[in-house]
C-alpha cells in the first residue's frame, strides 16, 4: 500500500520539525514544573506526542500496522493518567494540592 497525496514531499518534514520544537517546550515544562500536576500532564502531552509521530512514521513509511503500535501507546497513556488520579485520591490530596511542599495544606 502506498500512501500518496499532494504536498506529502514538505507537508512530513514540516510536522515532524514542529513536533520536535512541542517536544522541546514539553521538556522544558516537565523539568521546570513547578507542581506535580505540570509534570504529569507533561508526561501526557509527551505521550500524545508520540502517539502522532508513530502516526506520522506509519503515514510516511506506508506501514499501517505501526498505527496498532500508537493505540497500544494510547492505552498505556490513558492507564498511567488513571493510576495518577487513583494515587491521589487514596492519599487524600487533590491535584491542584500534590505539589506544595506542606502536604496540600492550605495556610489560612
């Protein structure tokens, strides 16, 4: 199967190097934080990341079995979203809360 349409000689490069620059500021939010919530929706975001670049790699290649390679990606991601959530929750903080650093206590 081969995969052709107009522009796909520019259009492939072009997203891969905007793909690579989300990459980069996707780091750079993982890194500097500030809260574990940043950080965990970082790791997401790098996450949908390369769900798009397996896509992309399977349009560019002709290989459509590499998209089962991306909704395995997928499921993985979603799964580690929902364990985050559940560790949370058993310890009795919120989200918004998990990354202060006085155990989700608010000073009132």
């Amino acid at each position: 199967m081969n995969v052709e349409f107009a522009g796909a000689g520019w259009v492939l490069p072009l997203v891969f190097a905007l793909q690579a620059l989300s990459a980069v500021l996707i780091v750079i939010r993982l890194v500097r934080g500030p809260r574990a919530t940043d950080r965990v929706v970082a790791i997401d975001a790098l996450t949908l990341l390369g769900i798009g670049v397996v896509a992309l790699i399977a349009l560019a290649t002709a290989q459509p079995m590499l998209l089962d390679a991306a909704v395995v990606l997928a499921l993985v991601s979603f799964l580690g979203t929902a364990a985050y959530m559940l560790m949370f929750r058993r310890h009795g903080r919120t989200p918004e809360t998990a990354g202060r650093d006085d155990g989700g206590e608010s000073a009132s």
